[in-house]
C-alpha cells in the first residue's frame, strides 16, 4: 500500500508491502521483565523468545486521526518504525494499537486486529546513527478530559535500530515496529492517544494523535 511521508527535502511515497511488529525488545533485561510483568497483569501468556516479531498485514497501517476498534479492551503503544525503501533506512513514529483481551488467547492475534497509526514523517536513519539512544519517545492517554504522561524514556531502553532490522530478516518495503517502553501507572484504554519522538540533537520531532472509537460488540 503506498503511504505519503514528509522527509526534509520534500514528500516521499512508499509501497510498502509488508508490516512486522517486535516485541520484548527491551536492552534491559529488568524492563523487558517488567513489560511482560504489564501484559501478566492482564492475562497474557510470557513470550516464547526474545525478541519476537509478529507479521501484521500492511494494510492496517493508516495516517487517519481516527481509528475503530471492537470494544472498550485495546490501548496505544508509542514505538520507533524503521522503513526500508531502496537503497535508504527511515525511522518513523507508530503505534502499535493492540486489544489486550484478544492478547490473553493470542499475542499475534491481538495484532492483527487493530489499525496501526503512523505519523507522516520519516527522519533517515543515518542522519541520527551517532546519536540514536538519546532519541526521547513519550506518550500521554486521556484520563477525567485530562493529558496524562503514559510512556517516558530514550531509545537506550531498547536494542539498538539497526541490530533490530538485521535480526528481523524483513525484506525491502517493510515497516518494522521496533518495541515499545514501560507504561507509567499499568496499561489502559484511552479515548484519546498522542505520542512524540524527540530528537534533542537536531531539534526535531515527530508527532502524532488519534482518537479511538469503540464500537459495541453486539449491535
């Protein structure tokens, strides 16, 4: 499916053909032990390995500001993206929207079944290779018509982007999901979602928000 992004010379238009979603990509071990300590809480069953990457099909990613899901049980999560498009490497903003009741059967599943908002624009890889951990990603859920801090930390929390790509194997026209970080106060749904990368090096960031209707499960 193409996609639009905003680059710094322009716009650029992807095919991309491909999504894949890693999870358990923590660099400390602590962290990673305490995510799956998040998703424990909830139901879900630990991972087999990690990391572990889960196909999703491409065409649940959306730029829409609006995304329907099937019940009150799914939340955000603020992830890097890496795209690969010939012969370049970009780095974007998405959110891994995941129903964390389907997550308590099946991990992949719970996937699957929720769009996966990307922001539209892309930073290429190279420009922040020397500098990559101390990207900043945050995330804030709506809570009492209230912005609450949801997710705080560097791309030091997880494994580097680069080693993420090589191990995942992915082929061109792929966007790689490469993990999120701890939730601050336990995983939740929101009407609302808004994250940001933040890059304090070049004085950049990368913005998005949606909104998230639940639609009943029976009509």
């Amino acid at each position: 499916m193409n996609i639009e992004f905003v680059i710094s010379t322009g716009r650029l238009v992807i095919d991309i053909r491909h999504a894949v979603v890693a999870g358990w990509t923590g660099r400390d071990s602590e962290a990673v032990n305490r995510h799956i300590n998040e998703l424990a809480e909830i139901g879900a069953a630990a991972p087999s390995k990690v990391p572990l990457f889960y196909r999703i099909a491409s065409a649940m990613l959306t730029q829409s500001k609006e995304i329907e899901v099937l019940g009150p049980t799914t939340s955000g999560e603020a992830e890097p993206v890496l795209i690969k498009s010939g012969d370049d490497i970009w780095l974007g903003l998405a959110s891994d929207h995941t129903d964390r009741q389907l997550e308590t059967y099946s991990v992949a599943y719970s996937k699957q079944v929720c769009h996966k908002p990307i922001a539209d624009s892309l930073w290429k890889l190279s420009e922040i290779q020397g500098h990559q951990d101390e990207l900043i990603i945050r995330s804030w859920v709506i809570e009492e018509e209230q912005w609450h801090l949801y997710q705080h930390g560097k791309l030091s929390m997880i494994l580097p982007l680069d080693q993420l790509y090589k191990a995942a194997g992915i082929p061109d026209n792929t966007a790689l999901f490469c993990g999120t970080l701890p939730v601050i106060g336990g995983i939740r749904s929101s009407d609302k979602f808004s994250m940001e990368l933040s890059d304090p090096v070049l004085n950049r960031k990368i913005s998005l928000s949606y909104s998230i209707e639940s639609l009943p499960i029976i009509a």
